[in-house]
C-alpha cells in the first residue's frame, strides 16, 4: 500500500488443444443426443482443434485507493473526509470456440447434436471479446475504540457492456427430402444469435422473457458490516 495505493496489472496468453468426448458425456446411445461425443466415432484424430475453454487473451487491472488524506483535520471534517476507499477491477478476455452445426444426424450415429458442417473443423468459431468494469466506495466509521461501521456501494459491469456467453450454434439445416442445407441467418434461431444477454443486456437474443436470467447485467449494490 505504497502512498496509499496497490495496483495490480496481468495478462495471460494461452491456448487449448484438444478433442472429445469429454469425461462428462453420458453412455452413448441411451440418454438422448450429446454434443460432448465425437462427430465422427470412427475418427478421433478428426476432433482435435482448439477446445471449448480455449481463451487466448486475459487482461486485468486492479487497484486500492485509501483516503486517509483528512486523518490530520480536525475531528467534524475528518469524520465526513477520512476513511473512505476506492478500489476496482478491469477484465477484459477473448472469446471461447464454439462449432458449427447441422442439427441433423447426417452420419447416423443416432447423435445429431455434434454433427458438423461437411468440410467444417470443430470450434473454427469465436464468441466475441468481453470486458467489465467493477468499482467499489467504502466508507469506514469507527464507532468504538474496537468497533466499526463499514459502508460501500459497488457495481458490476457499471457500463452495462453486453457480453454473450454463448450464441445459436446450429449453422445449417439438412432437408432430408432434397439432401440441401439451408443456412440459418435470420430470425431468433439466426447462427450466432446470441442466446442470452450475458453480462450486460444490450444485445439481442433468442427470448425477451422478463423470467430470462441476465446472467450479470449490470448490478449495483449497497451494503454495511460491521467490524468487532
């Protein structure tokens, strides 16, 4: 807490290779459709490519600030100036990969959830870049000699930014009666669409439910604790 500040500054480069299934799929051919299954079971080599918490890019920046710059006036001014704090946090990140798919058992693996594009390697795409900003004022109130009253207000995602935390991911459908796909690029089923607001709800997505959970729109918060 040099001169009443700590700072922290970090970004992380990474990459994940791999392919499926993953451990978490279930018993193929008895529970239903699994997108965590290979796409071709007769080829696992055909899967390796970037996996689905492949993230290439982290940035954060964080801080504290104390003012305890009133700590020498008198006792009325330093009880309204003295003991606040200001802290914070910057993220930003890159997409993950996700696929894209058919919606159709084109193989017939009696598995239509993990059916690609012909000619389409796995998770050849990329959900946007996120970021969020994070502040927090406390105020601290000494009551007794042992005794304290914290207040603070923070924010998550203060500007609201809209951050999808996934996207429609089926690409094509397969007319089975003419053997033709067709491309899905409009409507609320539109590739890429995102399926929810994510942190931040100033994106469009797949149902304007008011019940939709928002999943980290921005939240403002007020609070006190105290400190014994």
């Amino acid at each position: 807490m040099s001169h009443n500040f700590q700072g922290m500054v970090s970004y992380t480069w990474s990459q994940v290779i791999d392919d499926v299934p993953d451990a978490t799929a279930v018993v193929p051919f008895s529970s239903g459709d699994d997108s965590k299954m290979l796409a071709d079971p007769q080829c696992a080599r055909c899967d390796r490519a970037s996996g689905l918490t492949d993230q290439r890019h982290r940035f954060v920046i964080s801080g504290i600030w104390q003012l305890n710059y009133a700590d020498t006036l008198s006792r009325v001014p330093k009880a309204i100036l003295g003991g606040w704090e200001i802290s914070t946090i910057f993220i930003t990140q890159s997409g993950q990969p996700f696929s894209g798919l058919l919606g159709s058992d084109l193989n017939n693996d009696s598995n239509r959830a993990n059916d690609r594009v012909p000619g389409e390697g796995r998770n050849v795409f990329t959900l946007p870049s996120t970021w969020s900003l994070d502040p927090r004022f406390t105020k601290k109130i000494a009551l007794t000699e042992r005794a304290n009253l914290q207040l603070f207000a923070e924010a998550f995602n203060i500007f609201n930014h809209s951050n999808p935390q996934a996207v429609k991911n089926t690409q094509y459908m397969l007319n089975s009666a003419t053997n033709t796909l067709t491309p899905l690029n409009t409507g609320v089923n539109a590739f890429r669409l995102a399926t929810n607001p994510g942190p931040g709800c100033g994106c469009e997505y797949q149902y304007a439910s008011p019940s939709l959970n928002l999943n980290g729109a921005r939240i403002l918060q007020l609070g006190a604790k105290i400190s014994f």
